[in-house]
C-alpha cells in the first residue's frame, strides 16, 4: 500500500469512525500482531500432538479468557477434552539420496501416514510410463523387493483420459496397497509441498521430494532415518467461554477458529501455521477484548478448537457433546485464515444464508473496509460445517490474496501481513451489532 493510499485510508476511517475508535482500533492490531507471533512461535510447537503444542497452545487461549472474565463454559473450566488418533513423527527425520542430506520441509516431506523406517536401500527410478498398465506396474513391484521405487511425476507427455486413470490407480496402490511387496515409494515432484496430518498410519513410507537440482533418474540409494509412532487416543482440548448479552435474551451468537496446526516434522522442523489459524485466534481473541470492555447484546460464546487440521475433530466433539444449546444459537461466524485480503474475504455459506450475507455486502459498502466480499455456497472445510450440518446458521470466512503460503513452514508470523485485519474486524463488529 502506498503512503497516499494509506493516508486517504487513515482520513477515511477518522471521518467514518470518528478518533478515539480508530485509536482503539490501531492497538487491537498491536495485539493481533503478538497473538500470531506468540502462536506461530517455536515454543507452541505448530500446535499439533508433538510436544504438547496443542496444550500449550489452548492453555495460552485460556489464560487470555480468564483475563477478559469469560464465563468457562463446562462446569468451571474452559477445557473441553476430547480423543483422537493420530500418526506422529517425534524424534529423527533424515533423509539422504546418494548420500547426499536433503533438508526436511524444503527439499521433501515424509507422508502423513508414514510408518518408522531405518536403513539403507536401493532406489529403482521409474517414470509414469512404466506404470501406466496393471502389468507394467507389477513387473516393477518385482524388481523392487527390498528397495524403494523413485517415481518421476512429471508429465512427459499427453496422456489419454484412460492412461491418467490407470497411472493413478498404480500411485494408490504404490502408497496404500498392503497386497504389494516393496519397501517405500518416492515421488519426485514439481508440485509445492504441501503437508498435512492424518488419524492412521499405513503399510509403507512416502517420500515426496520437490527439488530443481535432482535428477531423479540418477538416484541409486536412500539412506532414510524417520520415528514416527501412531498414537491410537491421544487427548486433546477445545476452548469454549462467553460473555453475557446485554439483552437478557437466551440466544447465543458464536465466534470460532481453529487454534490447532500441524505440528511437528521431527524433532527439529516445524508448521508454524501463522495465517492457518494463528490469525483466525487473533480474530477470535480480538473480539473477547472488545466484547469484554463493549457488553454484546446476544450472549457471545468464543470456542477455540483443537483437531481441525487432522478431519474438523474439536468441532466435531463440541456438537456431540454440546456445551450450549446449539438450538439457541442465532449466528455463527468461524475465522479461518484472516491474515490477509489483498483481495477481500469470502463467505462460505453466503447463499445458503443470502440476508446474512448481502448485510454484511451493504455494511462494507457502506463503511468502505475490505476491498472485496465474495460469495461461496457450502463448502465442509473449516469447523462451522459440524454446526451448520446440525441446522446452525453460519458462516466460514476467509482472507483473499497476499501470502500464498499454506500448509508449508513458510506460514510464519513475521511474512504474514495482516493487511486487512483492522478494517476486517470492523466490518464483523458491525455484523454482529446488526444480527
Ligand atoms: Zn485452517
């Protein structure tokens, strides 16, 4: 942004709002900004099941509760414990290719549901072409008994409708099929590296490597070092408190985001998940400061949620075992991704709720904050779904534009612009005043 620009917007929102407010507004970014920092920092471990990041993570959301005076929402405590199974990777993640080190989460990623491996092993490099019939595939599976297949993913050429079947059908069996009898598979890609964290552990090792200076087709061996340990119950906790509404009405608004991430690669590297969803708990967390000083009128319910990441498990948890009447809740906005807007927000949901959503269109409109509000129909991807499959109205929103990173370690705090997030706020304080 141009200093003109931000000037004419410093103007704007003094003529708008009037001083005072915007001074108020300009240190809830003060405080968003130590949120995500504090969040995305290496002492709360990407927030997954490695290290007790999520317990660190949802005791630091806690304390900031009882500091605004929230209400705990079960019986005195904020917590809300929950089970989920989880496939973890806690102690060493090395990999070599010709003995040669690649470095974890930038050159390659061990996949999510990757058993423990130690050893040394042979690599057979292999294109698509050579697997894209059931034949080819298994005279490649004999010859690779006890080493790993190297598979170059590039596209080498066109390739049939029926051929592009037939070649994906061999990368599932390569990755999941217990029928088959290798030791792992590599897959060399071009594709950004993308991670992620799932609830169970499968037959063999995936490699996936992303890196310009290989030549994938003279690879010879894999020296490969990774702990991983499946955790079958591991205990985690949602967040949930409220504030009274000034109202005296027993229907409740809610406020949402997700407070977990990935966690950790191995001991050494990890997810620091700044704008996936250190920015939507800023959201969050920048609504309980407000709220605390300025009574809503509805009683507002803050629910931070664990295991979102791993298939929407906190949320999950929560409309089993609710701890509000879901009936009663008037609206609920869940923030998931809010550390950008170059190019707006978009509202999943908004033509299932179109009244909801063309108020929130008229109140930027009218108040000129986020550049865009964009419409989305249903979309089960954050943790409003496990609400709105229960018949609660709601919305999932999310920042456009800016950082692309996503899923990756380059989701960190100190690249992440925050460029709307005080007009982004307003617009939703207004939301909610006229809900
Ligand atoms: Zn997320």
């Amino acid at each position: 942004m141009s200093t003109k620009s931000f000037l004419a917007k410093i103007l704007l929102c003094t003529l708008v709002w009037g001083g005072n407010l915007f001074i108020s507004q300009a240190q809830d970014i003060a405080y968003a900004k130590e949120v995500v920092k504090t969040l995305a920092s290496p002492a709360f471990k990407g927030r997954g099941y490695v290290g007790g990041g999520d317990q660190i993570a949802s005791a630091y959301i806690a304390r900031a509760f009882k500091k605004s005076g929230l209400a705990p929402l079960n019986a005195g405590s904020y917590f809300q414990d929950f089970k989920l199974a989880v496939n973890t990777f806690p102690g060493k993640v090395d990999v070599k290719l010709n003995g040669k080190t690649l470095i974890t989460a930038k050159d390659y990623l061990i996949g999510a549901t990757s058993p423990a491996i130690h050893g040394t092993f042979k690599v057979i490099p292999v294109k698509r072409s050579d697997i894209n019939t059931e034949e080819k595939l298994m005279a490649v599976i004999q010859a690779a008994t006890d080493a790993f297949i190297l598979l170059d993913d590039r596209i080498e050429g066109p390739e049939s409708t029926a051929e592009l079947g037939s070649i994906n059908a061999s990368i599932r069996a390569l990755k999941n099929s217990e029928k088959l009898n290798f030791k792992g598979l590599i897959v060399y890609t071009k594709d950004k590296l993308t991670w992620t964290t799932l609830t169970y552990q499968t037959i063999r090792p995936v490699v996936t490597i992303n890196k310009a200076d290989l030549d994938p087709a003279l690879v010879n061996t894999l020296t490969i070092d990774v702990d991983a340990r499946f955790v079958p119950e591991y205990t985690t906790r949602n967040v949930a408190g409220m504030i009274r509404g000034s109202s005296g009405s027993d229907s409740t608004i809610v406020i949402s985001a997700h407070f977990d991430h990935l966690g950790m690669l191995g001991n050494k590297v990890y997810f620091p998940g700044a704008n996936d969803n250190a920015s939507g708990v800023a959201m969050l967390l920048s609504f309980v400061k407000y709220y605390a000083k300025n009574k809503p009128k509805y009683n507002t319910v803050f629910l931070a949620f664990s295991g979102e990441e791993i298939g929407i498990l906190g949320s999950k948890a929560f409309v089993e075992n609710p701890l509000i009447n879901l009936k009663k809740i008037k609206f609920l906005v869940n923030f998931d991704l809010a550390g950008t807007g170059e190019e707006g927000i978009k509202v999943v949901n908004g033509t299932v709720y179109k009244k909801e959503f063309d108020r929130l269109v008229d109140l930027n409109s009218a108040f000129k904050l986020v550049p865009k509000v964009e419409i989305r129909g249903e979309a089960c991807k954050s943790d409003h779904c496990r609400f709105y499959e229960k018949g609660v109205p709601s919305f999932f929103i999310y920042t456009q534009g800016g950082i692309a990173a996503y899923h990756d370690i380059y989701d960190r705090a100190e690249t992440l612009p925050l460029t709307e997030f005080e007009h982004y706020f307003e617009l939703m304080v207004k939301f909610f005043g006229t809900i």
